[in-house]
C-alpha cells in the first residue's frame, strides 16, 4: 500500500456520510459567497466561517482556494443545467419559449437584477487566469447552449419554426442576449433590460414562425 | 486658511505636472490589470510594481483601493465611450453598423476573446459591492446605449429604418448582444460566439430596413 496511515485515515474521514455533508456544507457557502461577493472578493476565512468550520475540516476536503473554486464551479453548473433542463425540455410553441424568458425575468427581479448569472460572472472572473475552470466552465455553457439548440430544432421539427431558422446561431444568440441581459441588470440593479434583451432575441425568433 | 501646512504640500504636489504624471501612471497601471486579472484580484502592491512608484507616492494619490478603482472606472469609461462615439456618430446605413460591429469583432479576435469588455467585467465585479461605482458604471452604460439609440433614431430618420422601429428597445437589445457576446467569448476564447451574438442583433434590426 503507497499511501501512508494518516493519508488513507484522512481519505476515510472524507467519504464518510459525516465528511461528505461537511464538504457539501464548506461548498454550498462557498457558492453563496462567489456568487454574492465575487470569487476573488471572498476569503477562505469567510467560507469557514459561513460553513462553520475548522481550517483543518476545510483542507482535509480542499487543498487551495483554486480546489474549492472547482468545486463550486462543478456545483453551480449542476444546479444551472438542471433548472434549464427542467423548464425547456417540455417547450413545444414560442409561448413555452416565452413562459421559460418570464420565469427568468421574475427570478432576476426578484433580487433586483443584482448578481448576474452565476456561470457568466465566474467566467468573467476566472476565464483568463484559471484556465482548468474556464474549461469547466466552457463545458457547462456549451451545454447550456445545446439545450437551447435543442428545443429551437424541436420546435423546426413541430413546424412552430420554418426550414430557415438556423437552430444552431439562433441558440447562441438567444443565450448571448440571457447573459448581456444579466450584465445590464446587475449594472442597472433592475431586470428591466434583461427583458428588453430577452424579448428582442425572442422577436427575431419568431420572425422564422410558420404562418 | 483651514488647512494644515502638509495637507497643503500634499495638494501642492498632486497638481503638479510630475504630480499628475503620476496619478496617470497609477491609474493606467490599474487600469490593465483590473481588465487583465479582475479587479478584487489585482494589489496594490502589484499596481504600485506595475506603475513604479512608492508606497508614499500611491497613498498621496488615492487614499484607498476604492479611490483607485472609481478613478480607474472613469479613465475605461471615457476610453470606451470615446472608442464608440468616434466608430458610431457617422453610421448612415445598415452597413456602416456592420462596419462597426467588425471593428469590434477585430478587437476581440486579437486577444482570442480574452478579458471582456472594461465596463461590462467591471459592472460584474464591483457593482453589488460597491454602490458608488455601480451608479458610475451605470452612468457610463446608459451612455453607451443612447449612443446606440441616437444611432439607431437616425437610421429611422433617414429612411433607412420603417417607422416601426423602436430605437430605444432595439439599441437596448444591441448593448445587450454585445456585453453577452463578450461573456461567450471570454469563456470560449475565441471571438465566434460574439460574431453570432451581433448578427443576430443586427439581423433582427434589418428586419425593420425599408425595402
């Protein structure tokens, strides 16, 4: 055996029930603190002690800072995708499409357009300097992007859209004007340009309507 | 005369040619690496470094992190807004627009999609932390979207745009293609999904060309 007593005793204490809710605890704070703050605006002492947790506790699960980040990345995609796969799988019209665009809005006004998106600000912050996370990242945007494309092809194959609309750049532009939307809210502290946004990317969609 | 003699010295200085210089120096300095490495990010050691000066010397400038960063957000604003007013204020066709969605586009490709826009990454970091700079960048936005507006009225104005065209919705729109396509291509590293973003913005407001 390679590793050392005290290493596999650490990896047991990680795998226990007990270990993995301390890990899900250090990195859900850990997201609430990126996403509110920024990621290099928050300390690894104010996840300690917005977890609640020892340093020991915290660097038994996380090496570094960079560690965590990853982690939060992982999650934040998770949760991301999940919410977008949940509203868009079942959209079948433009009025789907339109109901999956207010459900948004009402998210973002409800915080009064502060934060952004927590994909699109981590982005912004980690792309050029962390490039393991502007990889993860990229993988979860594009996953993103793939659902829109999806439900954009669906609705071609519905006859909702003609054979000229282009799934393909349509979708890119739909989640371009989502992500230019949270960056205008956050500035204005009001989603009201994020619908202007939204609503124009869905406009031009619907130019491709079947009569 | 209120003041004491070395708070009078201190002004004294600051307004001197080889003052100012200074400021300058230090602003222009925090100014690429806030855009390069994120503003929470950058020290002010590494501005100090990056800029030449002493410790004295940045501290007779800004009294703080938060001086320097509103000092910095007012040096990117006029930069871009200047950039824009001179690319903008003599598009008369759907193809001068074009033009300067190109101008843009080159921009970006040259550093593979790296870094953002100034204000838009800015907008991201600062502005549920710091209610100050958010209302300057916000400011600065606005001014960039009635650019946009005014471009747009006068497109209408000229008969190159139908009556139905809403110059304030679409210019809110474009601004919004623009700041989401640099969040994609910051991610991607490429330029592309920026180039996508705006033609569809562009395309949707050439629906609206007289024919």
């Amino acid at each position: 055996m390679p590793e050392g007593d005290t290493v596999s005793a650490t990896s047991d204490i990680r795998r226990t029930p007990r270990g993995l809710e301390t890990r899900s605890r250090i990195v859900d704070s850990a997201a609430r603190l990126f996403y509110v703050r920024g990621v290099s605006a928050t300390t690894l002492d104010e996840v300690r002690l917005a977890s609640g947790t020892s340093k020991s506790q915290l660097y038994n699960h996380f090496k570094d800072k960079r560690a965590l980040i990853h982690a939060v990345i992982d999650v934040q995609s998770k949760f991301v995708l999940a919410r977008e796969e949940q509203h868009l799988q079942g959209v079948r019209t433009l009025s789907g499409l339109r109901r999956w665009r207010d459900a948004l809005i009402q998210a973002n006004s409800l915080q009064d357009g502060s934060y952004g998106c927590a994909l699109g600000a981590m982005s912004i912050e980690l792309s050029d300097n962390d490039e393991q996370a502007r990889q993860a990242l990229n993988a979860s945007v594009d996953a993103w992007r793939d659902m829109l494309v999806r439900t954009l092809t669906r609705l071609r194959a519905l006859g909702v859209l003609t054979e000229d609309a282009d799934p393909q750049r349509l979708g890119t532009g739909l989640l371009a004007a989502l992500q230019g939307g949270y960056v205008l809210a956050q500035n204005a502290h009001s989603s009201e340009p994020m619908g202007v946004a939204l609503d124009m990317a869905l406009d031009h969609i619907a130019c491709f309507a079947r009569a």
